[in-house]
C-alpha cells in the first residue's frame, strides 16, 4: 500500500496566506476517492493545527483534522516533558495565544526556562536581545518549533527559517544543548504523522531539499521533489541529491501515482 506525505507550502499552497495552487483541492479529493491514505505535513510555526485546516477548508480543501500534522501540536508535550513551563516566544500571536492556553507562562522578559523560536514577520532587536539574554543569562533552552533553513514569502523574495534563528541564538550564547528537530523530517515527528497508516512504501511530497527530503532519504522514505516551491530543479544539482522523482504539478504527479496503482 502507498502512503503519501504531502507537505503544505510550496506543494498545495502557494503563499503564507495558504492560497491553493490551482489543482491542489482537486488532488486531495481524488486522492480521498482513491483511498489513497495520506497526511498533510508542514513545518508551519505560525498557527495552530486546528486554524490551519479550518483555513484549508475554507480554501477549498475536504480535510478532516486528522489529516494535517505540524509541530506546533506536539510542541506542547515537548515542553511539559521537560519541564520547561515558563516561555519567551519568538513568533506569532497566535503561538503564544495557543501556548498560553495550554497552560505555559508566557513571559515579554527574559527570565524564562525557554525560548520557543517559531516563524515572526515582527521580529526585532528587542525580541533577539531577550532570547539572546535568556539563553545567556538564566541558562534557557532553545526549543525551535522546526528546524527550516529558509522560507519563502508570499512575495517571492526570502528570509531565515526558524532552526536559522535558532542556529543563531545557539552560536551568539555558546549553547551547548543539541536543538531538538520537532518538525519533519524527525524520526519522532514521521511517527506520528504515520500513526494508524501503512508504512510498507511511505513517499514525503515536498518542495524543501534540505530539510525535508535529504532527511526523508535518511529514515528510509521515498523522495519526491516538486519544482513549485522555493528551490527550481537546478538547486538539485548545488544540493548534490537526487529524489527519486521530480514532478512540475499536482496533475503530473497524480497521473504518475495514479499509473502505479493501475489507472
């Protein structure tokens, strides 16, 4: 049985304000009729799971919420394991808002037990300089929400990943720690978006080399690249990797999957 891991920006959204490339509700929905088992997997910092697949819906998409897996969901847990309950966030008001709710201390200084560093458009020096001294001066862990190099914009142009900002604060503090990768492709983070699904032939869909399908490559999952997303098919040749496949659009990849299975 094929099971697909299909990431989000990039593969089926084409911006931050998750507009659906052209065919991609149809590719999910044929997907479905087919009885095609997959997730959605993204690395997206900004939002809950739950908002993001409502806006998915209203975008077109027939999801249910247990199609859609990003870290922000097990971000929660990680903390609470480890006892870090006092938080100073780099990232949206929305991640705040959810960690607040699920019960963390939520702090504006820098005397905290961690910094959560996820995607912010508002960052500032101000913000740096707190996680900086937290991380310094009280000896905080640095918990990125993923470990993304890049991230494109809805404007086309570019701007530092949230395990970039991260890598930062680590090198500017001296930090020691190993910073935890709750995103994909983590082992931790593949077992769960898998749970209750076949593993015999799993494939990760992703526009993201180096995060996404270098790291696929080394847990044993099959690889395919789309050119729809940040990186053109020449960055294949800088990254020195080959997927298994390269796919231009949704329709293309479906006809391929669609081969395989016989029509």
């Amino acid at each position: 049985m094929l099971t697909l891991l299909i990431d989000m920006d990039g593969v089926l959204t084409r911006d931050k304000e998750f507009t659906p490339f052209d065919y991609a509700p149809a590719f999910i929905r044929h997907l479905k009729e087919r009885g095609i088992p997959f997730r959605i997997v993204s690395n997206n910092s900004t939002r809950p799971p739950r908002l993001i697949v409502d806006r998915l819906r209203e975008r077109g998409f027939d999801l249910a919420y247990e199609d859609f897996v990003s870290p922000v969901g097990v971000l929660p847990d990680y903390l609470r394991e480890r006892r870090l309950e006092s938080l100073f966030v780099i990232g949206t008001s929305a991640l705040r808002e959810f960690l607040a709710e699920a019960g963390f201390q939520v702090r504006e200084d820098h005397r905290v037990s961690a910094v959560v560093v996820g995607q912010d458009k508002e960052l500032d020096f101000a913000k740096i300089k707190t996680a900086v001294s937290a991380v310094f001066l009280e000896g905080a862990r640095i918990v990125p929400v993923n470990l993304s190099r890049i991230v494109r914009d809805s404007d086309g142009l570019y701007f530092p990943g949230a395990g970039s900002l991260s890598r930062m604060i680590a090198h500017t503090t001296g930090y020691q720690e190993e910073l935890p990768n709750l995103g994909k492709p983590s082992p931790q983070f593949i077992d769960l978006a898998l749970k209750g699904l076949p593993r015999e032939k799993v494939f990760l869909i992703s526009d993201d080399i180096y995060t996404d399908l270098m790291g696929a490559r080394e847990l044993g999952i099959g690889t395919i690249f789309m050119t729809t997303g940040k990186y053109p098919e020449e960055e294949l040749r800088k990254a020195n990797f080959s997927p298994d496949y390269t796919f231009h659009s949704l329709e293309e990849l479906e006809n391929k999957i669609f081969g395989w299975l016989g029509g």
